[in-house]
C-alpha cells in the first residue's frame, strides 16, 4: 500500500486548462501525501506521458470534445494505475462505470471528495491491474444485449465479475450485501442494497422489502396471504414489505 511517507503521484487528463488547475491546487493545498507529476488536454499527450511517468492515480475527465477518457484507456495493454473519472455528467455513461467499481468524481470536484477519493487509494496496494475492470465497463457499453452484462462484486478478497442474470437475489447485511447466485454460491459485497438496487433496476430486479431486492425471472411462487411473499427458484421465501405490495403487485400487473 502507499504509505503517509510515500507520496501518491497523481497524472490528470482534462480537455480544459481550468479543470486541470483546480484540480492541481486542490490536492497540493488540500491533501497530504499527494503529488500532481503532470496533466494534459491531449490523449495522444497523456498516453505517452503516463507511459513514462508511471503515476500511481489518473484522474481522467469523461468527455473531451471529440474524444473521450475511454479512448485513452483502450490504448493501455495493462493498466497498472489507479484509474478515477472525472465528469460534468452524471449520467454520461456514469451506470457503466459504477457497474465496474471504478472510482469517480462529478465535477465541480469538491475537496472532501478528493480527499476521500485518495486517502482511499493511499490504502489500496500501490501495484494493481485495472485492466479487468475497465474491460468489462467497455463490454457492458457496446453491448445492448443486457443478458450479457456484468456487474463488478467488491469483496473482501478482491472483485468478483458476474452476469447479472445470473443474480438470484441480494439481502441487506448492515452495510454489507449478500448476494445468492443461481450456481449456488454466495458473495457478500462491501457495498450495501441501497447501491444495488440502484444499480440493478432496470434489470427486472425489484425491492419488495428494505432487505430484499429480488430477481423478477425467478420467482417460482407468489403467496398472496398472510401479508405476501415470494418463493425464488433456489426455494428461498421472502417476504413483501406491507408499504411496498401494491406497487409491487401493480408491477407486475404490467410487466
């Protein structure tokens, strides 16, 4: 990991000059144990630059004019930096990158935020492989077919990469989630339900209860009585929150 003694080297990819200087005095004045070793405008400028300048974080903008942050990643062979994107659009492609787990910023980028967002990084081992990751969020982006899409797992022991049609359901642990595949397994993820119901959504997956976010394509029975419940195709009941059964009801009147 990058220790306090041990500065965190920082390279930004911004198409404007005012991004770049905000960002800079922000984490020179702001945040310890971090240092800015360079920027540019330019793709072409930044590909060669991290190349020999090998920073430990880049924080790279979304969209620059004609070209993209993206673009500039899919020239790396390997990515052994931090990767964190910098936008002005929230929702400019925003669902692929949390469905990735990479790191990310809305811009104006506030100080707290970066500070967050390195004092995070200053904890995570120096050397990594974003590699994996960033392929999957471009995989989910060129691909309409959402049967194929992924969603990166963080975990205690790394990231998992699963199918999202391959999610039975997810139940709220305290902050942590637990979510049941339909091969059986079981992977407890350091994000919480809130996260993946935000994230699973437009996936046929459904909140019936503040613990239970369920897949629409395995319910094997639905109980009507004693206030309502599902059984999932892994034979697991749960049950429907009172405040949510009508709607939850009328949902699936519809679809």
């Amino acid at each position: 990991m990058v220790t306090t003694a041990e500065v965190l080297s920082v390279y930004i990819v911004d198409d404007e000059a005012k991004a770049i200087e905000t960002l800079t005095e922000i984490i020179h004045a702001f945040v310890d144990g971090a240092q800015v070793i360079g920027s540019s405008q330019s793709v072409d400028v930044a590909y060669n630059e991290i190349s020999n300048l090998k920073p430990d974080l880049v924080l790279v903008d979304v969209e620059m004019g004609e070209t993209t942050g993206f673009q500039l990643l899919e020239r790396f062979d390997q990515m052994n930096f931090h990767i964190a994107f910098v936008t002005a659009h929230e929702e400019f492609a925003l669902k692929a990158i949390k469905f990735s787990a990479i790191d990310y910023i809305v811009k104006p980028a506030s100080i707290s935020e970066l500070k967050t967002l390195i004092q995070k990084i200053q904890r995570m081992p120096k050397v990594v492989d974003q590699n994996p990751m960033v392929h999957q969020m471009f995989g989910n982006m060129g691909n309409s077919d959402f049967s194929t899409h992924k969603i990166t797992i963080p975990t205690s022991e790394g990231y998992e990469f699963v199918r999202i049609k391959d999610i039975y359901h997810v139940r709220a642990d305290g902050s942590y989630a637990i979510l049941k595949l339909t091969d059986g397994s079981v992977l407890v993820s350091s994000k919480n339900l809130k996260h993946y119901t935000s994230m699973l959504e437009d996936y046929r997956f459904y909140r019936i209860h503040n613990s239970t976010l369920i897949n629409l394509d395995y319910i094997k029975k639905l109980n009507k009585a004693a206030g309502g419940s599902v059984v999932m195709e892994d034979n697991e009941e749960f049950s429907i929150s009172k405040s949510r059964k009508d709607a939850f009801m009328h949902f699936l009147a519809i679809n």
